[in-house]
C-alpha cells in the first residue's frame, strides 16, 4: 500500500517559507532609507504575514488527507526539493541576506523569492482537496501580484539602483 504525504506537512512547509519572507521583508523595510522603498518592502511584509495565518488556519482544521505516491516518500522528497534551494532556506537566512543586501540585490532576492513561492503554492494547490484549493490559489494569486510589482518597481527603479 502505498505511503501517504500528509497536507498538514505541506502547510507546515508553507509556514516556514512565509516566515522567511516575513523577515527578509521586515528586515529590508527597517533598513530603507527611501520612503516609497520601505513601503513596497512593508506591503510585502504584512502581505506573507496576512499568509501565514491563512496556512496556520487551514493547518489547523485539516484531517490526515493526502496524494497517493507511487514510492514511498515521493511527496516529502519532491517538496524537500523544492524548497532546499529557495532564496530563503530559513528565517535566519533571510535575516542575513537581507542585511547583506543593498537596493538592487534586495529587489532580485525579492524577485526570486516570489518565483519560488509561486511553483511551491502551484504544486500546493494541485495535492489538497478542494476546500483548500481556493484558498491557496488566492494566496498563489496574491503572489503573482507581488512579482508583477516587484517587477514593475525594478524598471521603475533601474537607473536607482547600480
């Protein structure tokens, strides 16, 4: 019988990775000095704040459901490797690039972070059940937005930031 990867091990994966968001932002914000600078970095904070209750939610009220795998282990080594190389493997690693970061470097850290957590929330999405779907397809939505402004604020920038 096969082995199944339990969602509540995906919303804890979910939490971590809105925790390190948290603080790469928060720490990039407190460092600012530009004002409209700060509070793109403070939107984005209190944006994976605003997440990561959602996750704690779901995590919360969720039973013990999952994908079926085709191995045993198939589901935690694929989200293992998808989140072992994101922009923010731990809180205290997000602390540290962002103290080490300056505008520009900021800005493409910030890029790749939602990249990442663009395909993590994607796979989400596909492996729980459709209660849970809707509310992480808006959590996934509400990260595409903040790559689009993300984006948007680097060519608004791009003679800024050297």
């Amino acid at each position: 019988m096969a082995e199944f990867f339990r969602s509540s091990e995906l919303y804890r994966i979910a939490m971590q990775m809105e925790r390190t968001g948290l603080a790469f932002y928060t720490a990039i914000a407190e460092q600012s000095q530009d004002l409209s600078t700060r509070a793109v970095y403070e939107y984005l904070a209190s944006a994976e704040k605003r997440h990561l209750k959602t996750f704690r939610k779901l995590w919360n009220k969720i039973g013990k459901s999952a994908p079926p795998e085709s191995y045993k282990g198939e589901y935690r080594k694929y989200l293992k490797a998808l989140i072992k190389d994101t922009v923010f493997p731990s809180t205290a690693a997000a602390k540290s690039r962002a103290a080490k970061s300056g505008p520009s470097a900021a800005l493409k850290t910030g890029i790749q972070a939602e990249k990442d957590s663009i395909l993590f929330y994607t796979e989400l999405r596909s492996l729980v059940q459709n209660p849970e779907k809707e509310a992480v397809k808006k959590i996934l939505n509400e990260e595409k937005r903040h790559l689009r402004r993300l984006l948007e604020y680097q060519v608004e920038f791009a003679g800024c930031f050297k």
